[in-house]
C-alpha cells in the first residue's frame, strides 16, 4: 500500500556516493515500493545534497523490519553515547 507519506527533514553529515564522499544536507524518509530492494514495500530513506543534483543522493530501501531494527539501534547508540550539544 502506498502512503505518499513522506517526512523530510534538514541534515547535516555526510556520505558516501557514486564519486565519493560529499556533504549531506537533506533528507526524505517514506514508505513506498522500491526501486532495487526485493520487496513489495520498503521504508526508504534518501540523504541528499541538493546542490549536486541527482548525483548528490545515497539511498537507502530497507524491509520493514530491518528499518525497525536499525531506528532501535540508532537510539539505543545515542542514548548511551557521550551527551553533545551543538547549537
């Protein structure tokens, strides 16, 4: 099932794609039918640099489960991790 739904949110990182390293500074989160993953839907989650165009994106498609597993993983890691502020 398609949702359309989407969250998109400001970054800032980095990763890693097709020409190597580049700075991220966008991201679009959602549910829809991939483009590569075996899968009927996928939670898919896209960082992007859009003053790159297209060659500025690293995208990820992830089943269900591993999207769970990998948001856990994240939050348990920043929990425990040193407290840092940046303003």
């Amino acid at each position: 099932m398609c949702t359309y739904l989407t969250k998109r949110l400001e970054v800032d990182g980095s990763g890693k794609g097709a020409a190597g390293w580049m700075r991220v500074t966008a991201a679009s989160v959602y549910f829809d039918h991939p483009a590569h993953a075996p899968a009927d839907h996928t939670l898919n989650v896209d960082l992007l640099n859009p003053d790159l165009g297209p060659a500025g994106r690293v995208a990820l498609e992830l089943e269900p489960r591993s999207a769970r597993q990998l948001a856990e993983a994240i939050l348990e890691l920043l929990a425990a991790g040193p407290a840092t502020q940046t303003t």
